[in-house]
C-alpha cells in the first residue's frame, strides 16, 4: 500500500480500449465479426512468425474475446517475456487474471477467525491419523490449508486447484514457506484426480474450502459425491464435516429496487420483474434490511454422507415482526469437527432469494 | 411483495442439488465426465423421443453445465409446456433467467431521476428532427426509453436488444403499453443491424443506456463506433453525447482486505496478492471509506466521435488528506444533453482500482 500525504501526488494509470496494438489504423477497419475466424487467422499468422508479439497480442484478444481467458493470459505472458517495457499487455494480464480468479479468495484468506478454526480441526485431524497420512486438500486456493496441515507434521499432502494460474501461485508460495517437500500441487478438477498417479492412496483426511454461501451449488456436491466415491478411505476425516445454509425474512427498500418492478414513468413495465435475479449478492457491509422472522436453518448438508439426494421442501418461517419481506438473506454455518464450529462466514456474502417467484411457483404447484 | 404478520408463517421453497431428475438412482452411477459428450446422447434420445420430459429436462441441465444458458432456458421452456406442475424446471428457468440477465437491470429501471434525465432528452431530440425521425435504442432492455421517445410522439423506434429473454419481455411490454406501432424489436447485436431490414434508414436519433461504470469496455465503444460508421445519419443525436468517469482515491480497511494480503496464520502468502482483482464491484450502499482526494475526472469519452483512439495516461491526483491509499472508488458522470447531466448514477457500481499494480508497471514502464 502506499502512504500518501497532503504534499505529495498520487499517480494513476488509465488505458482505453482498443486494446489491439495496430502498427497504424487502417483508413477503412475491417472488423472481425466472427471471433473464431479472427482467432484462427491470428493463429496461422503466429505460426508463420511466433515470436512477434504483435501478432501473439493481437491473437490474445481475440482468444480472450472468446472466453478462453487461460489461453489468452498465456498469450499475453508471452508477449511481455517478447517486449518486457510494454504496459498494454501487462494491463490485459491483470483484466484476465480477475475474471478467472474469484474475487473472494482474498478475503477470504485475510479472515483470522476462519483460518484458525479450520486449522484447529486440521492439527486434531493429523493428531489422530499420524503424520503420514494421506491428506487431499480439493479447491486449494493458495495453498493454505495444505500449508496448515504441513506444519501440523502431515507429510503427505495433495493440494488439488483446478485453475492453472491459482495452481501455479500455490506452488510458488508453498515453495516460499519451504513446504514443498511435503505437500505437491495438482493443477486438476478432483473428479479427475488418480489414485497412484497423483495420490499415493485413498485420502485418510479430505480438508476443503470450496463450499460457497450457495449450498445447493451442483458442482459442490458432486465434488463430495465423486471423493467418497473414489478418493477417500473407509473412515476418513472430511473437513468440514457439515454445512448449513442459514437466513431470515427480511424487509429492505434496497433491496426490494433490485428485485421488483412496477411502473416506471408511467409505463408498466411490471413484466420485466420475471427477469428479476433470484439471488442478489449483497456484501456483509450491506445492512440496508431489518429482520422479520428469528434465523431458520435452511437446509444441512452432512458432508460425511457419500451420496445426497433430491430434495424439494418447503419450510414454514415464524415471522417475528410486521413488515413487507421482500425476500431471505442467507448466510453459512460450518460444522468442521466436534466442538468446532463456525458460526458465521463473515466474508461469505450473503445472498437474498426473492420471495415472489417462489410464491407464484407454490400457488402453482401445491 | 407479501405482507407478513407475526401471526402468519412465510413459506419458502428449497431445492437442493441434484437437479437433474432420474427414474431411479443407479446403484453404480456412471457419471457424465465430458458435458459435450452427454449433450450428444440427450440430442440423439430427444430425436428418438422428441416430447420425453426426462430426456429434454436432462439435455437442458447439459446445456446449462456447458454455459449454453438461452439453448437451456429453451429447453427447460418445453419441459414445462410438457409437464405444467412440475416445480424443477420452473426453478431451472428462474436460475438460468438470473445467468443471463444482468442484476442491475431493475435496480436501474427503479431510478427516477436517471429515467426522467434521458426522457426530457429524448423529447428534446424528437421535437427537433420531428415524429418521424428513425430512432435507434441500442440496449434496450425494458424498452422503456424506446416507450419514452413513442410518447413523445415519435412513430418510427426500433429497440435493439441482444438477450433474447428481454428481447422478448420488451416486446410483450410494449404491447401491454399499446405502443407496437411505433416501436419495433429487433433482437440482435447492434452490429448486426441491416438498414432497410431491421431499419427504414439511417437513424436521427441515438440513444443508448449501455454505459456501465466501466467506460473502458471494450464493447461499448466498438458499439457506438459501429454505430456511427453504419447506423447513423450525418447530424444525428446521440443521447448520451458523452460520458466520464470520476474518482477519487480513498483509504478503507474494508477494501484492503479485498486487495492486499500478506502473511496468514504464520505463512507468507502475499505471492497470491499478484491474483487480486484490479476492480472490484462495490455497491453504493457500502461506505465504509475514507476520501484521501478531490473527485478527479479520470477519464471523458465524446460519443460524438466516430471513432476513439488508443490511449495511455499518467493522471495526477492531488492528495488532500494523510492516509493509507487501497485504490480508487469510481463513478460516472454522464452529460445526455445541452443543459442536461446527471452528475453520478447512484445504482451504477462504483469499482474500486487496486493502485499497488499500476504503482509497479509504472516503476517498471517509466
């Protein structure tokens, strides 16, 4: 962070899209309207010339116009390892190093009170296990936890991140704090992790941290379905072992501007309201709502349980104050072993669920 | 909105993952590695059975895992037309609908004074080419400001809209408003307009609202450049006539904890700090910063201009208080007209700019 001060100025660096370097602009641009077609045509152009970082700029545009950030983040690697003074590619490296890497990991490792749970739950996890068991640690993030468990004598820890330039970053810090002989990162989903290829054995303790404040997320299920399933022993210790999504009714003019529409200038546009988010990122800063009912546990999921199944319910929610609930603000619990539980994920955002639509599907359904 | 009382129950539907439906779990499930390759087979059994709610609800959750979000909302449509109860499509809609509809859609049709500053624009402009000036709405949404320029006797609006799902919501609320006479929908990109197809003729009148606090985006301005290449007539209005955006540097403990980390639990960890978002979406409702600077004008775009040029500046802030800088809080400021602006758009997201990273380019690029 830099200090400023009343004397001094403080310097600021703005660039403008295009972002495509051109040698000079053509008097009448032919545009690419078809990304693919641009991104094959600045591919056989980098054939023909591979070290001319023009050419490798102008085909990372066009990859990241595409969406395949990771390829375009290699791309523009390249071109500053060709042209280290050149700030443009620099600047796009930054653009996509956000968009491929979730903006909460870093809050998330700024956030005390959580990392001292999961490593009290952790260091009892290899207490109990011995040193040499096989830890797996799936969404690793910076490497943290695996870090953690190093430290608490584990010997012989897979921390698995499936995002190349998150993986890469573990490796580097891991190799920093002098872990590296004992923990080994696997740049892959965990649905494709091998057992003795890049674990030695099924995991005796399975550590991780990808559950978001969305619960009912599929993908976090199927994670824990495919470990117990394929990667984990008889017995194992997952960590944590339960998670609950809790919320209560709450009234907001805020948030109800986010989540319905009426008329506006005289118009009715109340149609557009069917296009409402059905969930809202609000941050823990947001306090803009009062609450209308006590905290009800929306659902629990028991990590423990190899497989989950379908499940629509409905809950009935005590309202403790009049008001015009415009919807449920949902935060976490996590329950990560016997006597350690997390009560709130403070940096977790909590997320509101309109209530109208749920309603309206109800009235339809009963 | 549902009135509560705190004698009455709130009723909530939960859905939990899973969210494909099975006949019956498999003992041994023979999981869907490569999504593609389960958009294959669900294509090849709707053939064989083209009205089987199971198969087209299957492809459809194949179609969302693979981001094809409008070929899925499409599909889980057809589920529901086939099996009207059935609550797990509709809920798939609505989540899909969230995917594909940017949040602040409502936050900003719920804004008065920004509607009523582009209002007495449009009837400026309308009363100066006349009823039967072609006018362009590029990003029109709700198509409430294509509405704005009907009633103010224009008969001749096309309302451009990518997103089919509010392509379509715009058409049914034109209808409901009785204005399809004078507004047609297109559902295109706007670079993909054809005059004499989609457009009698080169439009009079611009107006466009697809300014995000991010000025620099790409898109944006290769919309409106293609706009003045292809879709507007020499002399046309273009509302708005030009944008800037506004900052000032601030200090926030809140925000650092989002930008910076340094050393976790005892482990060096600043390596991830290099993977922090460059921007970060804070909502107008969070205040927890201090001002450290005067509001500067960090950039201001003529759209106006046929075309817009690369562009790298150095800007000086000039510091008005002590403290620790995280960055840059950012707002808009647009100018729609002669006499009219609207100095900041209160549901617009100010971003935040880490400054650490521009600090070391510019140390590396002077």
């Amino acid at each position: 962070r830099s200090r400023t001060s009343g004397e001094n100025l403080f310097v600021v660096l703005l660039i403008s899209a295009p972002l495509s370097q051109k040698l000079e602009p053509p008097a009448n641009p032919a545009r690419f309207r078809d990304t693919n077609a641009a991104i094959r045509c600045f591919e056989f152009a980098a054939k023909a010339s591979p070290d001319n970082p023009l050419v490798l700029n102008n085909l990372s545009v066009a990859l990241a116009q595409a969406d395949r950030n990771g390829d375009a983040l290699a791309g523009f690697r390249r071109v500053v390892s060709l042209q280290p003074d050149s700030v443009m590619p620099r600047h796009q490296m930054r653009r996509l190093t956000s968009r491929i890497v979730p903006f909460w990991h870093i809050p998330m490792l700024n956030d005390v009170r959580r990392n001292d749970v999961f490593e009290a739950a952790i260091k009892r996890a290899i207490a109990e296990h011995g040193p040499s068991v096989q830890m797996l640690d799936i969404g690793a993030g910076s490497g943290l936890l695996s870090m953690m468990a190093a430290r608490a004598d584990a010997t012989n820890v897979v921390a698995c991140e499936v995002v190349p330039v998150i993986a890469e970053t573990a490796e580097r810090i891991i190799e920093q704090n002098g872990l590296s002989n004992r923990v080994s990162v696997v740049n892959k989903v965990s649905t494709n992790l091998v057992i003795g290829r890049d674990m030695q054995e099924l995991a005796g303790i399975l550590v991780s941290e990808i559950l978001s404040s969305d619960l009912l997320a599929e993908n976090v299920l199927d994670t824990f379905e495919d470990a117990h399933a394929r990667l984990i022993s008889e017995g194992a210790t997952i960590i944590p072992r339960a998670a609950s999504a809790i919320g209560c009714l709450v009234e907001s003019d805020v948030l109800g501007n986010y989540a319905f529409v009426g008329t506006v200038s005289g118009f009715d546009v109340s149609e557009f309201t069917r296009l409402a988010a059905n969930r809202l990122p609000i941050h823990g800063t947001m306090t803009e709502w009062r609450r209308l009912s006590p905290d009800i546990e929306l659902q629990t999921i028991d990590l423990t349980c190899p497989r989950h199944a379908e499940d629509i319910r409905l809950i009935d929610v005590p309202v403790s104050a009049d008001g015009t609930a415009v919807g449920i603000v949902q935060w976490m619990r996590i329950d990560l072993a016997e006597g350690i539980e997390f009560p709130i994920i403070p940096t977790t955002i909590p997320m509101v669920v309109g209530c109208r639509s749920c309603i309206r599907i109800l009235g339809r359904s009963r």
